[in-house]
C-alpha cells in the first residue's frame, strides 16, 4: 500500500490534486476537512462539536482527527494506496498517524508538499467562496486566519517528515496539469 501526504496551506490544491491522483493510480482519497464537513451536513453530534472550529478556521482537537483517520484506515487497509489530504496537521496527529499505520503493518511513503505564494492562496479561495458554501470560505478574515493557523501550527508537520527521508517539495503555481505532472513525478519516483 502506498500511502502519500497531501500537504500545504489552505487553497494549495490538495482536494483538486488528490482527485486527479485518485483516479491516475486508482488509489483511496481522503480529506479530513471533508469528513468533518460531511458530519455538520448530516447534522451529527461530532459536527455539531466541530462547526466552531471550522467556520472560524481553527484547527480541531487532535484527538477527534485522529479518531476519524484511524477508524478510516481500519476500514480501508486492503486499499492499494490512499492520499491523506489535509491530514496530519499538527506534530502530535504525525506521530499518532505512524502508530495507527504500524499497527496495520503500514507506513507513510512520501510527504508532497504544494507551494503556493500567500496571495494566490488567497484570491483562489475567495474565488471559490463565491459558490463553494464553505463557512471558512466566506471572508478574507477568516481565510487569512485559516493561513495564519497554518503557519503557526500545520508547516512544521514537514520537519517531521525531512527528518525521516520522506518529503518533497513541489512548485503548486501554473496549470492544475502541471502541478499534476510534477507530483506524478515525485510518486514515480518511489516505485
Ligand atoms: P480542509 O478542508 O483541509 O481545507 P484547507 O486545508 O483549508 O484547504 P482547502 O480545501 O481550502 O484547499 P485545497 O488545498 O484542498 O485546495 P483546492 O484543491 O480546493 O480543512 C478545513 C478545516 O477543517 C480546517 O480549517 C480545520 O478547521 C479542519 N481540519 C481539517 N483537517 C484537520 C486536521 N487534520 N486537524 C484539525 N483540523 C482539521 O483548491 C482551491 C481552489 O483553487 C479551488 O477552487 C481550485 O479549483 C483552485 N485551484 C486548484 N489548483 C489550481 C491551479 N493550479 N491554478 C488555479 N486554481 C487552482
Ligand atoms: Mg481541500
């Protein structure tokens, strides 16, 4: 099983990467982010308790993400791969999400790292909030609070990963078709 860490500031293209990768490699996708907002829409417990954290675009507690991902793995460690989009962002989710896999014989591949300059972050989210309906997408406020959040807490998530021989950097500016090319050449690079 190859496992992948989408990884970079909010509006790097992690969800748009991670589809196109699904489908090129015929592996899992899944967004941690998209997992908590599908339990807000359906109204659940959890998503009542996360709504807070997401519409003001602060992290959610650990604990909660960690138990979304390791029951996921559970339920897909026959998977041929999977991209971990948006996940881990904290130092403590990297050293669970290394436990949880161990327990399944597992391990992280690579971290894919998606550098985009703070500005074109933000005008593609702005852009997108124009009909995404995402809380967290609404106001330049909150999408620069959600960059801060990143820098502050999610960027150094990469360390983690360098320091275990496992991280590539890759130029997120240009076409969704470029981008695609140079993180496929990064996985083609592993096997
Ligand atoms: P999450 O859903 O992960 O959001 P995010 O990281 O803020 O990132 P986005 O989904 O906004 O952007 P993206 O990188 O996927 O880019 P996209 O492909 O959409 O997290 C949301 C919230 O959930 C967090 O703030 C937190 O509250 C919570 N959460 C999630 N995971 C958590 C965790 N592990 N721990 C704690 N809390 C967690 O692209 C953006 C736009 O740009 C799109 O419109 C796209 O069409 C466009 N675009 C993409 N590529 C290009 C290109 N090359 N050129 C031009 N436009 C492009
Ligand atoms: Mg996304």
């Amino acid at each position: 099983m190859i496992n992948i860490v989408l990884f970079g500031a909010p509006g790097c293209g992690k969800g748009t990467q991670a589809q196109r990768l699904k489908e090129h490699y015929g592996i899992e996708h899944v967004s941690t982010g998209e997992v908590i907002r599908d339990e807000i829409r359906r109204g659940t417990q959890l998503g009542r308790s996360m709504e807070g954290y997401i519409s003001r675009g602060q992290l959610a507690p650990d604990e909660i993400v960690i138990g979304m991902i390791a029951s996921y793995i559970a339920d897909h460690k026959e998977a041929k791969g999977c991209i971990f989009d948006g996940f881990p962002r904290t130092t403590a989710q990297a050293e669970a999400f290394d436990e949880i896999l161990a327990q399944h014989g597992l391990k992280v591949d690579i971290m894919v790292d998606i550098h985009v300059p703070e500005e074109e972050l933000v005008r593609r989210i702005l852009l997108r909030g124009k009909d995404s309906g995402r809380a967290d997408d609404a106001s330049e406020e909150v999408i620069r609070g959600r960059l801060d959040v990143y820098h502050a807490q999610t960027a150094i998530v990469s360390d983690y990963y360098a320091a275990q021989g496992k991280y590539a950097s890759v130029n997120g500016t240009g076409t969704m078709d470029e981008v695609f090319a140079r993180i496929a050449d990064v996985i083609d690079a592993l096997q």
